[in-house]
C-alpha cells in the first residue's frame, strides 16, 4: 500500500475512534442538563454515562476476535452504521431509561469499531518505526476525543437542545462510511476463527455486577442483598470467564500474553491513564458548573486542557521511545500525572484558577507520553496473529478504566456529599436528601446553599486524591515491570515460541 493510502487509513479509522471517544466524554458537562430535562435521578444520571463504557468494555475481546474471522475491514463497517443509527435514537429519548437503552447500543456499535481501528493500523504499517508514530497518533486521538467531548458537549447545549450531542455524530459516521469504501485495503478474514458468545455474556456479567456493586454501596440507605448479589455475579462472571478462555483452543484472551512484563504494563498504564482522564474530567466539570456557576462550554473549555497539555507528549512519546526505551514515558508518565492532579487538588482549595490551568495541563502531559506508549507496549509485544485480541485488551484497558472512574469516583461523591451536608437551621424538610442541582435552584447564597457548596468539594478532594492515588499506584506497577525490559521483537519471537 502507498504511503498515501497508509496514512489516509489512518486518517480514516482516526475518525472512527474520534466518535468512540468523544462519546465516553462527551455527556461529562451535559450532565446537570441532562438530569434536570429528563428528570433523571442521581444513580440514572451514573448509568447514563456508564451503560456505554460498560458495553464496550463487555464486548471488546468478543468483536477483536469476531473481527479477525469476518475482517477487520468489515467489522469497521459494521460498527460505524450501529453507532450512527443508535445515536439517532438516542438523540430522541423521550426517557431516561431509554437514553441509557440508546447509550448502550452506542456501546456496540464501539466495541465493532475500536478493534478493528488499531488492527488495521498494525497491519497496514509495516515498518515498525513508521507504525509506532502510526500508533502515537492512535493514542493522541484517544486522549484528545477525551478531552474534547466536555467542550463539545458544552459548546452544543449553548445553542441547541441536549439531543444535539448525539445527532452530531450521523454526518460523521456518513462521512467515514464513504471514506472506508474509497481508502480502505481490502477486506482479509479469517473463517478458521471461532467467536465464543459464551465468554462475552460471561465477562459482561462480570462487569455488570462489579459496577452494581459500587453504585449500591454509595446508596444510603444500602441495599445488602442487592450488594451481594452483585458482587456473586461478579465473581463468577470472572470466573468462569477466566476458567473457560484455559479451556477454549481459540479463547477471546490468551493469559499467556501478560507473561511479558511490557505487555502487562502497557494495560495497567492504560487502564490508570483512563482512569484518571475520566475521573479528572467528570469531577471537574461538576465542580466547576455546580460551585462556581460556570457554564457547561466554559467548564468544557478548562477540562481540554489536558488534551493541551497531551497531544504534544503523546506525539513525541511514540516518536523517541525506540530511544528512550518504555519505563520512563509510561511510570514517569504516570508519575507526573499525578503530581498534576494534586495540583489541581490544592488550586481549588486556594481558589486559585490560574493553579487549575497548570494542573490539568501537567496532568495531560504525563497522561499523553503514558497513553501513546501504553498502546505500543500491547500491541508491539503481541505477534502478528494475535493482532485483533492485542487491540481488544488495549480498548478493554481503556474502556474498563472509564467505567470504574465514573463508578466508584461519582459514586463515592455522592457519599462524601451526603455525609459531610450539615444542614442549616430553619432549611426546608428534607433538603438533607436533594442532590446539589436541586438546592442550587434556589440560587443566592444561602446558608444551606453555601453549606451544599461546601459538601460538595469535600466529596470533590477526597474522589481526586483516589485519583491520584491510583496514578501512583500505576506508576509504580509499571516501574517494576519495566526495569528489564527485553526488545519488542526477542519478545514476540519468544512467545510464538511456546504458542
């Protein structure tokens, strides 16, 4: 394939992720809105955002593999006319249970498209410098849709109704429909391939049940049989999941690949990396709409500035890490990150906007170098057949570290805030109980205004010092597995070797 064609993929499957991106990020500043207009509670508000990661991170292994029987080409395809017409659908919920219906088809029409974006970017670039710059721009798409969906979300709801978040999303996936069938390789499959529906529904079951759990437990009062029949599910979800893939002779994930230190690395850094985008950027713009009155585009326009602070590191992380070597950009990565996020911590508590604008960027920084070596850690240290479960387990990373963000960082602001609320003499019966947005209505700054204010950046703290402390967590993890790092190609040979 030409060089033009080459890059011209790239530019086409990057529109694909794009839209995967944006859309994990994009409802973070439409949030407020969103709960007011549909009447949404605290714990709908959660799974609307969350239904999609959850989908996506339950189908992954399955569409990586499924793309390698049908073609990666065609599960592309495939994926784009599913998100389009569920963003249709979910443009026009009339409900909020069906918003998180439409959210969780989105998940679908995601988990065909990711797998099959940076397959066919390890397939199509064959020199392995010229791929690693491929696979940066791969990982810089990532963190900058991230980054980029508050702002658009923000910048829609100035001017059109909250249904414009989705609709945005049809023209694009027309447009990249129309590039795929002029730019596209031909479809390769492989029919010797088996896709196991089984190990999805179980993994799926697994997930479910581990994000009930946390949204249970931030419940008050808890709801105990609910909480441990979700954390059942969850166990044997994993389980059996875990038992079936030894057993299967084509499973959805080989375990034999986390015997590479640098593969193992690359998914715990992405899987944190993600985390912390996502928790950073949902609590932030909270924050910043709720207690200090910004508008959903300005609250959007500050939390980009990690996109800022990691489009250029993640460029030049896949630029010089056959130099460098991968333990610097992704512990030292991770570890800068987290300084960032203290910042910001400590700037919010000095009110201190200018203090915000350097932690986030610092944040970005350290996440973009992380991000963009992280992919090449997983899918440079997987032989060429195991291409399509590589680029699952990276998307799987990603997705899984999204949904936990949102789940125990939104759930475990919810507690904090209701725990620490001191509810003014004289305030109205029940307030105690009323989320932020309805004791904001009132407006002014009365006491019980100020006292909700004030609970809400406790919960607000606590969550980003969770965040930062998994980034540390990360970053040593990855420290130690990268110490003695072997090179990518001795890797690959040594485990075609045993397989």
């Amino acid at each position: 394939m030409s060089a033009r064609r080459r890059w011209g993929l790239l530019v086409t499957v990057g529109i694909g992720l794009l839209l995967v991106a944006l859309d994990n990020s994009v409802l973070y500043t439409a949030l407020p809105t969103l709960t007011e207009q549909l009447g949404a509670s605290t714990t709908q508000g959660l799974w609307i955002i969350n239904a999609y990661p959850l989908v996506v991170a339950g189908l992954l292994l399955g569409s990586g593999t499924l793309g390698d029987r049908v073609g990666h080409r065609r599960m592309f395809v495939w994926g784009l006319v599913i998100f389009g017409s569920a963003s249709l659908a979910a443009a026009f919920a009339p409900t909020a249970e069906a918003l998180i219906a439409g959210r969780a088809v989105l998940g679908i029409g995601a988990a065909a498209m990711m797998p099959a974006t940076l397959a066919l970017i390890r397939i199509t670039f064959e020199d392995p410098r010229e791929r690693n710059i491929a696979i940066a721009v791969w990982g810089s798409l990532a963190v900058v849709g991230a980054a980029l969906g508050p702002i658009l979300g923000g910048g829609l709801l100035e001017y059109f109704w909250w249904g414009s978040i989705f609709l945005i999303n049809v023209p694009v996936v027309i447009g990249a429909l129309i590039a795929v069938s002029i730019i596209a390789p031909p479809n390769v499959r492989n029919p010797d391939k088996s896709w196991d529906a089984v190990s999805s529904a179980q993994i799926m079951v697994g997930l479910v049940g581990t994000v009930l759990t946390i949204k249970e437990l931030a419940h008050s009062p808890q709801n105990w049989p609910m909480i441990g029949g979700a954390v059942l599910a969850a166990v044997l979800g994993f389980t059996l999941f875990a038992r079936r893939q030894r057993r299967l002779p084509e499973p959805l994930l080989d375990f034999g690949l986390f015997r590479n230190p640098a593969f193992t690395a690359g998914v715990i850094a992405a899987a944190g990396a993600m985390f912390a985008i996502a928790g950073v950027e949902l609590l932030t713009t909270q924050r910043f709409q709720l207690v200090d009155g910004m508008t959903p585009l300005h609250a959007g326009v500050l939390v980009a500035l990690v996109a800022v602070g990691s489009l250029p590191t993640s460029l030049i992380g896949g630029a010089v890490v056959h130099r460098t070597g991968m333990f610097p950009l992704i512990a030292g990565g991770l570890g800068f990150a987290a300084l960032g996020v203290v910042a910001v911590i400590g700037a919010v508590h000095t009110d201190s906007v200018a203090a915000v604008v350097g932690g986030l960027l610092m944040t970005g920084a350290g996440l973009g170098a992380t991000m963009s070596v992280a992919s090449i850690a997983i899918v440079g240290n997987a032989p060429a057949p195991r291409a399509g479960m590589a680029s699952s387990m990276e998307e799987v990373s990603y997705e899984f570290g999204s949904l936990t963000a949102v789940a125990l960082l939104g759930s475990l602001l919810t507690v904090v805030y209701s725990a620490t609320l001191r509810v003014p003499a004289g305030s109205p019966l029940g307030v105690e109980g009323q989320s932020l947005t309805t004791i904001l209505a009132e407006g002014g700054q009365s006491p019980i205004v100020v006292a909700a204010r004030e609970a809400f950046d406790n919960g607000y703290s606590l969550a980003m010092a969770v965040a930062a402390a998994v980034l540390v967590a990360a970053s040593v993890a990855t420290g130690v597995l990268l110490r003695r790092r072997p090179a990518t190609s001795e890797v690959t040979r040594e485990y075609a070797s045993v397989h």
